[in-house]
C-alpha cells in the first residue's frame, strides 16, 4: 500500500514540474513573439518591451545567472558601466541614456539567447516576414499620400528614419532566404516576402541598404555553396546597376543624390575626425558627434554616418579594443558552431546578418537603434541553440589560444 501511494506522489510531482515547465516554455515563447512583434509597431513599442524584459532578467536571479553566463558577459558589462560614466563627465545626457539603453538591449538578447530554441526562432522569423508586409502596405501609402506635394518623399514606415527601414528590409530578406532553405513547403511565402521587400527597399532609395543587401546575399547565398545561384544573383545586380546608370531618370532619388551624399558624409567624416582627436583614449560617450558637429562645422546629424569612426569618437580607443575583443570572441563561438555543424543554416544567417551590419556601417550607423538592434538581437539569439554542448565540450573562448585537451568529435544537429 505504501509503495502505491509513493507511486502516486511521484506520479503528481513529476506531472506538476511538466506542467510548470510547459507554462515556462509557453512564457518564454509569448516573450520572443511579442518582441519579434513590436518591431513593426510604433518604436516605443519596442523600448517597452525590451526594457521590460531587461528588468525581469535582472529581478529574477534563476534568469539571471542563465541569461549571464554567456560568455564575456560581464567583460561587456563592466564595458557599458565605464562609457556611462565617461559620458556624465562629459554632461553627455543623452550618451548616459544611451547607455541605459544599450546595456537594457544587451540584457534582452543575452535572455532571449539563453532560452531559445530552434521552434520559437523560427517561429519568430516567420512572424517578422509577415510584419514587414505590413510595413511595406505603410510605406506604400506614406508613398502615395504624398507623391503630389514631394515626389522624392522616401517613406519610413513604422520607422523614425528611412535608413532605419532599409536596414529591417536587409534583414527580412535574410530571414526570407533563410526560411527557403529551411521550410520549403512555404518557399512561395517567402519568395513573395523578398520580391516585396524589393519594393520597399526601392522606395526607401537607400544606396547603403542596396549595398549591404548585396553583399550579405551574395555572402549567404556562398555560404550555403548556392554557387551558380550567387552567379545569377550577382549578374541581375550588375543588370540593374547598367540600367540605372543608362537611364539615371530611374534612380528614386536622381544621380546627383549620390554626389550630395558622398559630399554630407566626408563633412561628418572630417568632423568627427577632430572630435577623435580631441579625446582619442576614452571619447565622450554615446552619440557624441550631436556634441561637436557644431564645433567642427559639420553636417548636423546623430552620428558619425560610419560605425568605426562613431566608436572611436564615443568610446575612443579603448572602447574599440573593448568591442573588438567581445565581437572576436563571439565570432570564434559562431566558428566552432560551423566546425562542429551545430543549425548550419542559422549561423550562415548570422553571419550573412553581420556582414549586413559591417557593410552598411561603412556609411551609416543604422544598427544604433532599438528597432534594429531588437531584430539583430533575435537573429543572434540563434547561437544560444545548442550553445551546451558548445560550453561543455569546447573549448571555452579566450583570448589567448588554448592547445590543451583533446579534440572533439563533430556533432551533427539539423536546423
């Protein structure tokens, strides 16, 4: 009799905890969704969201610590704590939120990376496809509405900025190609999504986006060993450009939009060029070109319209070694997933996305937004899927080369 009732607490106790993590799962699954969601909303729906999971992370410790023990979690952090500083110094008010903001982002991926999984990202991939029709059925009308009055009106969408716009489009058509590869059933869906989004990009006459979209494509698509698909690709591409270049008339912006930008850009380039001069070491803070373009009679902007330049002027030397240790660091991560075959196809996304983000950053610093960065941050959640057996059986990153230990096998895992 005993043993039947301890078969039966056992029974109950082992359907409680499945239950629990059941609801658990079906949280952390809303969570992403509604992230994943608010990118194509208002912005501040976005900051919401990202903040509010930021404080849940670091209120809960059990989600804490899983969340934190990425690695060179707490190098990063210690990194956002100084710059918050160096801009208070500074009077650099806006920098200090900024860096509120980065480090809430920051919390939000390293969370989300901590509990996702290959069913929520693809999910969560599917439901950013369908959001960026919505924005181009925007951006169409914004378009349209204004056609008679300014004719060269770029739209924004849901955006703040148009650039804004054409970096999500680079993204989306990414995830689109992705999605191809890895749910064939509904390739037609995700054919369509990138012939709209083509659309959109054309409205947004974003040279750097059309660029970065190229290059990350024509990156995927050799990553995936796609090669006489990349020759077709490529050739289009040089097609359209001869078309453009013989009729200039079918350029959104006109030919001479690329004169007026180059000239805007080597005034900001120049400007902030001096401004790094000025504090080489730690810089000033977040967005700290708004604190002396006035100063070195630039171009009056947010940033330094190049993502180099940007962290030099607000983080000086010091920040770029920062970033460029952690950003090593998680490349050689995405290099051992590669070598180990750990969702192949989403560290070729991952890497296709980076690219995007290194070739627009030549020329702007769209990434430097919560829309954007949100939807970076769902992409590179994907290298928190099978990261355990990463963490357990290789060898952990560092900056120094590690010879000890024995090789390991290759483990196979199918996206």
């Amino acid at each position: 009799m005993t043993a039947i009732i301890q078969a039966v607490k056992e029974s109950i106790r082992f359907d409680f905890f499945q239950r629990v993590q059941l609801i658990c799962a079906d949280f952390d699954r809303s969570l992403v969704l509604l992230l994943a969601a608010s990118i194509f909303a208002p912005f501040y729906f976005s900051m919401i969201i990202v903040v509010g999971i930021a404080l849940m992370t670091m209120v809960n410790c059990k989600k804490r610590v899983r969340a934190f023990e990425a690695p060179y979690t707490k190098f990063l952090f210690l990194f956002l704590i100084i710059t918050f500083f160096v801009a208070a110094i500074y009077d650099n008010y806006i920098g200090m939120a900024y860096s509120i903001l980065i480090y809430a982002v920051v919390s939000c991926a390293l969370y989300i990376r901590s509990i996702m999984t290959r069913s929520i990202f693809n999910q969560a991939m599917d439901l950013i496809c369908v959001g960026s029709i919505i924005s181009l059925f925007v951006a169409l009308y914004q378009k349209a509405s204004s056609f008679a009055s300014a004719p060269d009106y770029r739209p924004v969408s849901v955006f703040t900025n148009t650039n804004y716009y054409g970096m999500i489009i680079e993204f989306v058509v990414l995830i689109a190609l992705y999605r191809i590869y890895t749910n064939s059933e509904l390739s037609a869906f995700y054919f369509a999504v990138i012939g709209l989004n083509f659309i959109g990009l054309y409205l947004t006459a974003s040279f750097s986006s059309f660029t970065a979209m190229f290059s990350a494509v024509t990156l995927m698509l050799l990553l995936k060993k796609k090669n006489k698909v990349a020759m077709i690709f490529i050739l289009s591409v040089g097609i359209l450009v001869a078309l453009l270049t013989v009729f200039p008339q079918l350029i959104p912006r006109g030919a001479e939009a690329i004169d007026h930008t180059f000239s805007q850009r080597l005034s900001i380039w120049t400007a902030s060029v001096k401004g790094i001069e000025q504090h080489p070491f730690f810089g000033r803070g977040a967005m700290a070109y708004q604190m002396i373009y006035q100063q070195f009679s630039g171009y009056k902007t947010y940033h330094c319209h190049n993502i180099i330049l940007d962290i030099l002027l607000n983080f000086g030397v010091t920040g770029l070694a920062a970033i460029g240790i952690y950003v090593g660091v998680q490349a050689k991560l995405l290099l051992l997933r590669f070598r180990n075959h750990i969702f192949m196809d989403m560290n070729i996304l991952m890497t296709a996305a980076a690219a995007a983000v290194f070739v627009h950053g030549l020329t702007d610093v769209t990434i430097l937004w919560i829309q954007t960065g949100a939807l970076f941050a769902l992409i590179y959640s994907s290298t928190g899927i099978g990261s355990d057996y990463i963490d357990k059986n290789v060898r952990a990153p560092s900056l120094l080369p590690d010879y000890s230990g024995d090789p390991v096998a290759a483990l196979y895992l199918k996206n």
